[in-house]
C-alpha cells in the first residue's frame, strides 16, 4: 500500500539579504517537513524563491502556521498552496 504523498508550494519575494534561505529551511525542518525541489532567483534587488515541501498534512499545517510570522520577520511576501503529486 502506497500513501499519496502531501505537498505545500511556497512562494516568496522580498528583499534580497543574507539568512533568507537558512530562515526559510530552518522552518520548514522544525515543523518535521522536507524540502522535495526548489528554485530561487535574485531579480534586480528582490529575491526570490518558490519551494515544493513535502510532509504528513498536520505538518505541513504547522509549516503553513508558521509562514504569517516568517513572513513578518524577514519582510517578505509568502503565499502557499496545497498541492499534490505530479
């Protein structure tokens, strides 16, 4: 028996400056998820970066939780969406 795996897309943009992507995976880790695929980008002065979490649903409630206070401390805009397997 094969369990569906479930996925959170995490979209963000903001400022480019150091700690972004150690904040960003440091969050995701701590709420028990993976990050499964990723792609980050700097464009003019703002970073970039949409990422493709993989986890059990109640941690990815967690991660998804935890992205208004993210969002806040490192002044990003962050917007997520449940997503399943290709």
């Amino acid at each position: 028996m094969t369990t569906q795996k479930t996925y959170l897309v995490i979209s963000t943009l903001g400022e480019d400056r150091p700690g972004i992507v150690n904040a960003l995976s440091r969050a995701v880790l701590e709420h028990g998820c993976n990050i499964e695929d990723s792609r980050m980008t700097v464009l003019g002065g703002e970073f970039a970066a949409i990422l493709l979490v993989e986890g059990k649903w109640n941690t990815l409630a967690k991660v998804e939780n935890a992205l208004p206070e993210l969002e806040r401390q490192l002044g990003l805009t962050i917007i997520s969406k449940r997503t399943g397997e290709r």
